[in-house]
C-alpha cells in the first residue's frame, strides 16, 4: 500500500503538522483505509488538503465523509480561512468529493510532474455549503 509510506514520510519531514492530520480508520472494522491531512501548516490563512485511499474503500463515501469533518475542523480553526485541493483533470471521483464538500473550481494549473492539476477552493463563507450536507451512511439500515 503505497499510501502509508508516503504519509509516514511527510509525518517524518513535517513533525509540526502531525495534529493537522491522520489515518482514515473505517469504524465498524477498525481497519485503516487511507490518510488525510494538510500539505503543510497555514501559510495567510490558507491550507491545503490531501486525502487517498486504499483501493478497497473506494466508491463507498469515506473520502466525502471525511473531507467534510476534517474541513469542518480546519475552518473552525482561527488561523485558517481557506482551505484548498488538487486532483488530476481525470480523477472525477476526487473532484465529486470536493464539490459534495462545497469547494469550488478556481483553475488548472501545470503538475511538476507532468500533465495538469484542478485546483479547488472553499472558503469560510461557504462554510454554509458543509452544513447543510449529511454524511454517507455506508450502506447501514
């Protein structure tokens, strides 16, 4: 699972923003299944998000489910106002995560390692946007 190296890495190199993120652990089963955090600490009251997930949980609404807490939290912080995102132009399923979380399309941009980025933002104001959104419920009756 290649995810979990990547987050221990940026956990190694960025011991200061270990709070401003986590593993994903599915409830029922206790499993881990992803990660989520920030790309850095605020920088002019802005943060950026990254979030993955191990195959299996794909398509099952953990990644909506936990961006809309996790940006929740952000937002109520005081030093962050805005909270930012970007996926690949052909990555629909995490651009349907940011939009059922309120972000809002801004630009696309070059990716250093090739090909384009879709840069996404929501901000306090659209913090409405969240509350009135409900999170999935897995499939529970």
């Amino acid at each position: 699972m290649p995810i979990f190296p990547m987050w221990l890495a940026q956990r190694i190199s960025n011991p200061e923003g270990v709070e401003w993120g986590g593993m994903i652990v599915e409830g029922t089963s206790r499993t881990a299944i992803g990660t989520m955090g920030v790309k850095g600490l605020p920088i002019a009251n802005q943060v950026e998000i990254g979030y993955g997930l191990i195959p299996e949980a794909h398509g099952k609404g953990y990644a909506t489910e936990i961006a809309l807490v996790f940006t929740e939290w952000l937002l109520a912080q005081t030093n962050v106002q805005e909270v930012w995102a970007e996926t690949h132009p052909q990555n629909r399923s995490s651009q349907r995560v940011l939009e059922k979380c309120g972000f809002v399309f801004q630009e696309q941009r070059p990716d250093p390692a090739g090909g384009f980025l879709n840069r996404y933002r929501l901000t306090c104001p659209d913090r409405a946007n969240l509350l009135s959104l409900t999170a999935p419920d897995h499939g529970k009756p």
